[in-house]
C-alpha cells in the first residue's frame, strides 16, 4: 500500500467516526483491530463498535503524517456533551498501522510528537 492510498484509507477512516457510522468504521477496520488511548488498549471490531457509540468523538484531521507504514494524524478532537454539542476542541494525536489495507491500530495520543515517537517503536503500542 502506497503513501496515498494509505492517506485514503485514514481519510476515509475519520469520514465514517464523523458520521457515527460504526459499521463502515468496522469495514475500513481488520477483524482484530487494536484501539487504544488514555483508558487502554483492547482488540477487535465489537471493542470499535462500543467505543464509536460511547466516545461521543469528532475528529478533524489537521496534519497527516506518512512513515514506515504508520500514520500519524494531528487532529482537532470535540466530544459532544450531554446537551448533544460539540465541546471546545483540543488538539490531539493519533498513530495509525494498516495491514492489508485496513487499519489494524488506532492509538490517541496527547499530542504529535508523542504518537510519531511510538511510530518509530515497532511494537510498542503504548497510548497517551
């Protein structure tokens, strides 16, 4: 998979969370795709179910950054409140890995830096 075709594929990724659209978010997904951030890490597409319809998330791409097979995306995150609007936004940052041109990890991160420095870390999948 290409710099590009990846860049589609996270693109497409946010469309579908934007959206609430859990079961194209699953489709874009591998089977046991790794979803992680400042509560933990689990697997598999019944884990991205429940956290589309509990994270109350938007998130607008702001940077994309391609390397070594990891994607790393700064956004712009707004949780939607109890009222149904979308909060402040706070800048955040998410480290992505494609397998078969599906995304197969998706770790936020505080912050830019932080998720490219776990993108250079094979293996290490700690979120932030």
């Amino acid at each position: 998979m290409n710099k590009s075709e990846a860049n589609d594929v996270v693109q497409e990724w946010h469309a579908a969370l934007n959206e609430g659209d859990a079961d194209r978010l699953v489709a874009l997904s591998t089977e046991d795709v790794e979803v992680g951030g400042p509560r933990g890490t689990g697997r598999g597409a019944a884990l991205l179910r429940d956290w589309v319809a509990r994270a109350s998330i938007h998130l607008a791409p702001l940077q994309i950054l391609t390397r070594d097979g990891a994607v790393v995306v700064e956004q712009s995150a707004r949780w939607r409140g109890d009222d149904g609007q979308l909060g402040e936004p706070k800048k955040v940052a998410t480290l992505f890995r494609l397998r078969d041109g599906k995304v197969a990890s998706v770790i936020r991160f505080p912050d830019v830096d932080s998720a490219v420095a776990a993108s250079a870390q094979r293996g290490s999948h700690a979120g932030g």
